[in-house]
C-alpha cells in the first residue's frame, strides 16, 4: 500500500496530467478510466466511449451508474481518489444494462446502497435469469400440450397440478445485492445539490431514469442518449423508437443553451447536440418507414443508402450498433408498427 502510494506521488510529480487522467494502477488492469470535471463536485468517469458521473457532496459521493463488471472494481477506486474523504454511497442506475450495472456489486460490497426504478430491478431480474425462464416456459408450454391430450383423465390431473406449480416467479433468483428501488421519481435535497432522478417509459428499455442535477445544470442521460452513434434499442426489454424520441423530448425539455448533457455513451455535449440526434433518429426513422411501406425487403432497405449516408459519414455506425444493426432494428419497428394497422 505503501509502495502505490510512493510511486503515486513520484508519478504525480513526473505526469501529473496522466495521473489524473488515467486509472493505471488500481483495479483491473485492463480497465482503463478516464475522468473530465464538467462542474464543481461533479465528474465523468469514463471507460472507453460508457460514461458514468460522480457527484461528490459534503459527507458523501453519489455514482451515476457503475460500469460494466470488467471497469466496476478500477470505476470504484477511481471514485475514491477523486473523492477521498466522501465515500460513495449510493449508485443511481439509469436502466439494467451490463454495461451500466455490472460494476454495482463493487461499490455494493463497499457499503454503497444500490437505486433504481421498478423497471430497472424487474430487467435485471429478469435478464439475471433469462436461460432459466425460458426453459420454464417451454417446459410449461409441453405440459399444456400434453394436458390437452390427457384432458382429466388421471394423469391429465397430475399434468395439471404440475402446471400450476411451476410458477415462474419461483425460479427466479435475487440479485446478488439488494436494490432499493422507486417507482416513478425521486427528489434528492443535499447539502450542496437539488438532484431529480425521473423515470421514464418504453424508449431504450422498458424504464429508464435520467438524473437532473438543477443547481449545476447538468443532465445524466443514461442510454437516451448514444452521442456521436446510433442508438441501440432494447426491443426485448420493452424499448420502442418512438417512445425514445418522446423520451428525447423530455431530455430537451430541461435544456437550455447552458446544460451540460451527459451521453450514456460517447462525448460529453450540448442542448444542440442532443437535437441534432433527435432528428438524426426521426430522418432515418422516417426513411425505413418509408421503404417498409413501399413493400421493401430488409435487404433493399439495407441497399438504400440515402437513409443513413450522411449520418454514416459521420461516423454514426462505427458505434455499438452498425449501420447494418441500426437499419434493422428499424425495419423491425416499421413492421410491428405498420403490419398492425394495416389490418
Ligand atoms: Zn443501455
């Protein structure tokens, strides 16, 4: 201990910009942490293109999200350099995401208390134990088969007294650490801060919080906000590309010309940039729409390149989700969208 930090300090001496800036030493080697101050008391700790904020108030920090579990152990380190004398002590996660809450169980094991909305503790439940429910329900699915055959001869009572035993909920397993959990918003009054933890619907998830800091007018957006790419939407989990541009709405709502907006991935921005993406979503959007009502395959869809090109040279697809993926997860919006009102 000694020793880190002996060669902490001759380091800080040598490079202090590359101390401050890089997480070398502690952690996972490999997870490399990056950190920006974007106002008083309040950081950007970043992993690759993934931000997480650090809010450090007069007796205590607060984490919004924790990173993945590779970054989680080096993000909870890194926190406690910038903050040595307020421990963090609570962890807001703006949806379920690995990449967002892999790393709780670091600063849980630290003595931080886990927070989230509803949603967000149900998908990473539900996530946690995906394998296991889905065999539940495809051995559910073979009972209900098999007592359809039997009807109510005895075995077909057997059958069905098994059926109702096998409740889902059951076979779940809890998460690892308790989350304490809200359901709609959250009012936060500190010593140094007013901070507004909303939820909101059906955009990138099912549930999603962005963490409004009032005095410091800065804006956490979870994964509303993919700044600089494309955006991955969680169709399985209750996301809808309309209820992420509604979600954008309410982002832009809280901005003026002064806000500081923290992507969920990608660099730090501006209200500009956030309507730049806004409308970035609605042209493609529209576009694919477009091409899925003139009877398009996904592959002619694909082959247009009027939809994405001016976004593509923008490096939009070079992002989590490709120009490909992007195209696609659109298609398949259009399709549930328009199949269902042509009927
Ligand atoms: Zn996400």
């Amino acid at each position: 201990m000694k020793r880190l930090l002996f060669s902490f300090i001759i380091a800080l001496l040598i490079n202090p910009i590359l101390v401050q800036g890089q997480d070398s030493q502690a952690g996972d080697q490999s997870a490399r942490i990056m950190h920006k101050k974007i106002a008083d008391s309040l950081f950007v700790l970043s992993h690759g293109n993934t931000n997480a904020v650090l809010f450090i108030d007069s007796d205590y920090a607060l984490m919004i999200d924790a990173h993945n579990e590779e970054a989680g152990s080096a993000a909870y380190r890194y926190a406690g350099r910038l903050s040595p004398l307020q421990p963090v002590k609570f962890v807001i996660n703006t949806h379920y995401h690995a990449d967002h809450t892999g790393g709780n169980k670091f600063f849980f094991d630290s003595g931080a208390t886990i927070i989230a909305n509803m949603g967000t503790y149900s998908n990473l439940l539900t996530s946690m134990n995906e394998d296991q429910i889905e065999e539940a329900k495809k051995q559910r699915a073979e009972l209900k088969t098999a007592l359809k055959l039997e009807g109510k001869t005895e075995k077909g009572q057997k059958l069905a007294k098994l059926l109702s035993q096998s409740l889902l909920k059951d076979l779940e397993k809890d998460a690892d650490y308790p989350i304490l959990t809200f359901s709609n918003n959250l009012n936060w009054e500190l010593a140094n801060e007013t901070i507004d933890i909303a939820t909101v619907s059906n955009g990138h998830t099912s549930e999603d919080s962005y963490v409004y800091f009032q005095n410091k007018n800065v804006i956490a957006t979870g994964d509303l906000f993919f700044n600089g790419s494309y955006p991955f939407i969680d169709l399985k989990y209750g996301g809808t590309i309309e209820g992420y541009l509604k979600n954008i709405d309410a982002l832009l709502g809280l901005c003026d010309d002064n806000t500081i907006v923290v992507p969920g991935h990608g660099p730090i921005a501006s209200i500009n940039d956030l309507i730049q993406y806004k409308r970035m979503i609605e042209y493609t959007w529209k576009g694919v729409s477009m091409d899925f009502l003139l009877n398009k395959t996904l592959d002619q869809v694909k082959a247009n390149k009027s939809i994405t090109a001016q976004f593509d040279a923008q490096g939009f697809g070079k992002g989590y989700m490709s120009t490909s993926k992007y195209v696609e997860m659109l298609y398949q919006e259009a399709s549930k969208k328009y199949t269902k009102s042509k009927k």
